[in-house]
C-alpha cells in the first residue's frame, strides 16, 4: 500500500490494479470509498483495461487470429510499478510484456497518475503507443465506488445523483454481461435520479451521450454533497453490488460487447484507435463539497 497526504486529504493505493484504496477527508473525518467488504463486492476502484465490460464469448479476434480475455481486462489484476511518489501524488505505469502479449498483442504503457489538492482527488489515465508503425486498439474505464453513509436517520433511498445539464438520461443494460444496444428512456426529476436498492438488481445501468461533465451525489438529510467531473469519456456507468451502500461512478471509453458483435476488435463499440507514437489521456476528479454556500456556488459554476 502507497499513501499520498495534504492538510485536507490522506489516499491510500494498492499497486496490484494501480487501485485507490482510501480517500479520507481531514476535516470531517470522513472515508469517502467503499471499504470493499467481500460480502458485496472486495474492490474498491479497479482499472478497466485493455476492455471495459465484457467480450461476447470472451474471445475477439485481431490480425486473423483469436484471443481470450476476462471481463474488464487484466490491468486489474496486474502488479503497477511506481513512476513517481511525492507528498501529494503518485504515478503508476503498467508496460506490455510476454504475458500481455499472449492475450493483447500490443506494444503499450498505461500510466495512472493521483494527485490531491484542497477539494479532493483528480485520476488521470494516459495510454502511450510507442509503436514506429501500428495502432493500438483499447478501451478504457473507471470504476470507483463511493460509500453511501447509512444509519438510523439517513437511508439509501435518501441519495441522489444530480446530473446539471440533462433532463433524460438515454440507458442501456446488460444482459448475460453483454450491452443491449436498445437504449431507454429514464427521466428525471429536477436533474435528479433517486437512488434505490433496486435500481441495480438487473446490473449496471450504461448511459450513452450524456450532456453532464460532472455528477453530483447528494442527500436530502444535509448539505453534504460529493462532485464527480470526468473528461475524455465517451460513456457512463452506475453500477452497485445487491443492496450494497456504495454507488459506482465510472467514466467509460468503451462497453462491453453486444449479443450479435463480429468479435473483431477494431469493430468493438466505442474502441479507441491510437495511432503509432500518439498518447491518449482521459481524466476523473473527485471533490468533497461540505457546506451550504459552497454547494450552492458549485452548483452555480457548472
């Protein structure tokens, strides 16, 4: 386990997954990520790559020939190594290697860089291919899960996500982990999705074209209230375990495969062509907005 510190925020990571751990606000002594009880689910904010979701038949097959990967790809599973490690960030970076090879054969580095400030967490991914002379094809997601507080006087159902700039959400879901490509309309309420249990008992909920840059997660109890912004994402997620109090967050550039897909990888959905010697960088930030004035300004600015 790796530690980054401010006066405001102490983040904790794991360089199995280049995972965040822990992200613990000071002044309120508040953990912000789901503790990831193996009861529900024993991840807390796991690096999607080189797939997000998972492939039809778990197989897809480039330059003639086939190959086998588990959903979500193995950056997750894999040992990161430490580029760089300050008081307040860390980088981490996974290269190609025999093993990649044999089931992504790529030439690649996927660097992960942490940073704190005074309102909270950013998460920038960069994808590199040093290739003199092919593309590389991935896809690319985040997945943290954020804790949901309960107790006697705040439920589940209290919490809301506020998406500022759309009034209906267009969802896909899943079935069988493949992306059913009839999307449906959710409305909602003031910018508001109410959070259930149940909004979750058929799997994750994937929303296509999206206005919003920034998510809200709030409760109707107080003024506390969790900011979520993303960039360079094409897509996104929400997602949480069978009656779990957390709620997933996740920035996509990519979805799992449809039921009638032709398993060539430079056909998948939302795949990312990178061509020899380019870098592609997406980003997520987390901020922790904890008083009335300052939730209203931040809602004002965005």
């Amino acid at each position: 386990m790796y530690n980054i510190e401010n006066i405001y925020w102490k983040a904790s990571f794991d360089s199995k997954g280049a995972e965040l751990r822990s992200l613990f606000h000071k002044p309120t002594s508040q953990e912000l990520m789901w503790q990831a009880d193996p009861t529900y689910w024993s991840k807390t904010s796991p690096v999607l790559f080189p797939i997000v979701g998972a492939l039809k038949g778990n197989t897809y097959t480039y330059g003639g020939k086939y190959y086998t990967m588990s959903r979500h790809g193995f950056a997750r599973d894999s040992t990161f190594e430490i580029q760089r490690h300050e008081d307040h960030l860390i980088e981490f970076v996974l290269r190609d290697d025999g093993d990649t090879f044999s089931i992504y054969p790529f030439a690649f580095d996927l660097k992960v860089l942490y940073g704190l400030s005074e309102n909270g967490l950013t998460c920038t991914y960069q994808v590199n291919n040093y290739s003199d002379d092919s593309p590389i094809f991935f896809s690319l997601g985040g997945h943290p899960a954020f804790t949901i507080r309960v107790d006697d006087r705040i439920k589940y159902d209290d919490y809301r996500l506020i998406f500022p700039d759309d009034r209906l959400l267009s969802v896909h879901k899943l079935q069988d982990n493949l992306i059913n490509m009839d999307s449906q309309k959710l409305p909602l309420e003031e910018n508001r999705l109410a959070l259930s249990y149940s909004l979750f008992y058929d799997d994750a909920l994937i929303i296509k074209d999206l206005k919003s840059r920034a998510v809200i997660l709030s409760n109707n109890q107080n003024e506390q209230q969790l900011s979520f912004a993303f960039q360079g994402f094409e897509y996104f997620g929400l997602w949480a375990a069978k009656n779990a109090n957390f709620i997933c967050l996740e920035p996509w550039a990519g979805i799992a495969d449809c039921e009638y897909h032709d398993q060539q990888l430079v056909n998948k959905k939302g795949i990312v062509n990178l061509a020899p010697g380019n870098t592609w960088e997406a980003r997520w930030q987390v901020d922790f907005v904890h008083t009335t004035n300052e939730s209203r300004s931040f809602l004002k600015k965005i």
